[in-house]
C-alpha cells in the first residue's frame, strides 16, 4: 500500500485544499487594508523562511560525514519553488490593493459579518 500511495502521489494531480485559499473565498468579509496588512505579515514570514532554507543547489548534501544524492534534495527544492511563486503572487496582490486596482466596499464587509 505504501509503494502504490508513493507512486500515485507524485504521478496524480488531486485538488488540495490548504487553508489559505479557504480564506481567500471570504476575503469580502474584512476591509481591503485589513487583507493588505495579513498579506504583508504572510509575505513577511515567507520571505524569512525562505531565506532561512539550507538549499545549496548542490547535487549531494553532507550530513555527518554522509553524503545523500539530490533526489533527497527534491522535496526542499519543491516547497522553496512553491514559496517563491507564492510569494510572487502575494505582491502583486499586495500591490493592487495598495493602488487600488484590487477594492471592494467596507460596507458590504461590514454587513455581511453582522
């Protein structure tokens, strides 16, 4: 079972859906400043993280003495090209909020959290 879930997953596009798309769906239900301001607080915590992670680029890496082929390395490699087109993403919309090419009412916000 576990050899067929290691070869259907990376074979097999499924609809994953995280949390932050989730809240992306309600985003009418705060002010446009708001979302601006967590999506600068996201792209914040992204960019550390992104700048904390170990990747080389190396075809190995050494750990202890022991050196571990790149495929070891796909995973980080994934995820940090994951985060850099998120955050890509995050700044053009920060940037449309912040001109106002991306708005929406207070009001309506408002009176849909009532």
């Amino acid at each position: 079972m576990a050899r067929e879930w290691l070869l259907d997953m990376p074979a097999t596009p499924k609809e994953e859906f995280p949390g932050f798309p989730a809240a992306l769906s309600h985003l009418l239900m705060l002010a446009p400043q708001e979302i601006c301001d967590a999506l600068e607080r996201r792209v914040r915590t992204l960019e550390e993280a992104l700048a904390a992670a170990d990747l080389s680029g190396e075809s190995g890496y050494d750990i202890r003495g022991t050196t571990f082929p790149g495929v070891a390395l796909l995973e980080d490699e994934y995820l940090r090209v994951v985060v850099a087109a998120e955050l890509q993403w995050l700044w053009s919309v920060v940037d449309d909020l912040r001109s106002g090419d991306l708005t929406w009412s207070a009001a309506i916000s408002a009176e849909d959290s009532e």
